[in-house]
C-alpha cells in the first residue's frame, strides 16, 4: 500500500546528506538524524499513498493494462477499493509524523535553519499531496518531473544537512543533483510503459506531451547527468575521495543494457518494462554504492 520498495528514493539522499555533514562539521547529531528519516520517510509514504488515491479517482490507473512492479502504482485500489478509507488514513498519517518530527527538530537545531526547515517541510508536504491531487495537480500539467527531481534531490539532501546543523554549504549543494536525477529516471521510464494512460486520462508527463524519442533521449541524459555529478564531486571534494567512484559501477555493469532498450524500444511499452526493471535496480544499486562510498569516504 505504501510501496516500500522505493523508499531508496529518500533514505539515500538522507543518509548521504547526513554523512557528508558530519564530514564538514565533525559531529554528528544522532537523534535529529533519526527525526530527519522520520520526516522524510512519512512524506514519501504520504506521497506514494496520495499518487494512487488521486489517480485512481481520477482514472488514470483504471485506464493502465500495463501495471508492473517498476512503474504504474500499486494498484491496491483498483483491486480492492473497499481500502480508500485506509489509505487516506496512510497518507494523512505520513503527514502528521512529518509535521510532528519537523516541530520536535526546530528547537534542536540552529536558530537561522529554522526558516530553512519550515520551507522544506511546507513545499514536501505540498508536493506530497498536489503531485495528482486537485486543484493543482503537478504530474498532470507539466510540473511532475521538476518536482520529483526536486524533492528527491536538494530537497532531501538540505533536510539531511539541517538536521546536522549545516546549511547552504557548497559541499552539500554539489551533491543535490543525483539523487534527484537517479529517481526522476524511474519517473520517465514509468511515462514510457504507461503513456495511452496518461495521456487518455490527462496526465501530461513529458511522455505524454513530447513523445516517447524525446523522452527516452532525456533519460539518457538524466543517467549522464549522474555520472557527471559523481565525477564533480570526486573532483572537487577534499580528501580523498576514490571511494564516492563506487556508485558509478551500476552505470558501467547494469545501465547499458537499460540504454540500449530504451532507444531502440522507446515506442514499446512491453519492451520498456525490462528497461524499467533494470532502472530501479540501478538506482538502488547506486543508492546503495553511494552511501557505502561516503561511509568510506568519511572514516
């Protein structure tokens, strides 16, 4: 009901975040880390649970026939919809504890982060709800990707920072890229497999406004992008930084195949299903690398 499975999308970008302040300042703040994963595991439970209320009321998972694990929803509603009642329990209940964790984080952090705190909740929580929900409706008018590359990337990694009492500093901004990008990818290869979906029930993605070659171009562009951040930072970091390389290897022994189908299948929802699957393992085993490589990095 919650799809646990991509919570990747926001334990990594926190832990990373987490880690890499505790590099820059020397300390390390283990209850407001743990109050940090609370926020951000409640809003992206809230978000995955809104996602499948509002597209299932508003039809567009009752007109997709090519549901998988790697894109689509969950399809908990479309199957049993006798569960609305709880999963608007999930999602407001994801909301609360955020909003809990973020009043109890206030005081325990710096008086000039507050302002830094509250807007990241307030704009999450907003996105949480206003991704599919009307009346603003962000995946369905354009804004969806922007979204999720932002909540995922300088979103979580600010509110990791924060909660380590670290602001703008431009070690953390340098990293806010890639985890944003790495999730944004499953985003649009998700648009590609269910793309007479969206756009039969107006939800406009890029795939559904651009065309599926553009699309598949901008995936591979995204993939790049993370590439050339890791790079970036393995330059620019002090230190020594060969461990941050490790989460490059995911792009060297599994994105290329995933490549592969998308730009000679990009038309082919079956076929981009495989990509789709190759993608999300992707992104975990980056996910995974690059925490691994921080941990290094750090100690």
């Amino acid at each position: 009901m919650v799809r646990a499975q991509f919570l990747t999308s926001v334990i990594s970008p926190i832990v990373v975040g987490t880690l890499l302040s505790v590099q820059i300042n020397g300390y390390f703040y283990i209850i407001n880390f743990i109050i940090v994963m609370l926020i951000g595991v409640g809003l992206h439970v809230s978000t995955n649970v809104y996602n499948d209320i509002y597209d299932t009321i508003q039809g567009t998972d009752k007109l997709n026939v090519h549901r998988n694990e790697a894109s689509g929803g969950s399809g908990v509603l479309i199957d049993h919809p006798e569960l609305m009642e709880k999963m608007y329990f999930l999602a407001h209940s994801g909301l609360i504890i955020s909003l809990a964790g973020t009043i109890v984080l206030t005081p325990l952090i710096n008086r000039d982060l507050w302002p830094l705190l509250w807007g990241l909740f307030l704009l999450s929580a907003f996105f949480s709800k206003f991704y599919t929900a009307p009346p603003f409706k962000l995946s369905y008018r354009g804004w969806g990707e922007f979204s999720v590359w932002l909540a995922f990337g300088p979103m979580a990694i600010l509110i990791a920072s924060v909660g380590q009492n670290i602001g703008f500093h431009p070690m953390v901004l340098l990293l806010t890229p890639a985890t944003g990008l790495s999730t944004s990818s499953i985003l649009l290869a998700g648009q590609l497999i269910d793309l007479d979906a969206d756009r039969d029930g107006g939800k406009h993605g890029v795939a559904s406004r651009m065309g599926t070659q553009f699309t598949s171009i901008l995936y591979l562009l995204f993939q790049l992008g993370i590439i050339a951040n890791i790079i970036a930072i393995f330059i620019f970091y002090p230190g020594n930084t060969w461990p941050l390389l490790m989460a490059i290897i995911p792009y060297i022994l599994i994105f290329p195949k995933a490549a592969f189908i998308i730009i000679k299948y990009h038309y082919n929802a079956n076929k981009i299903k495989e990509c789709a699957k190759l993608t999300v393992l992707t992104h975990v085993s980056f996910s995974f690398l690059l925490i691994v490589g921080f941990v290094i990095y750090l100690f």
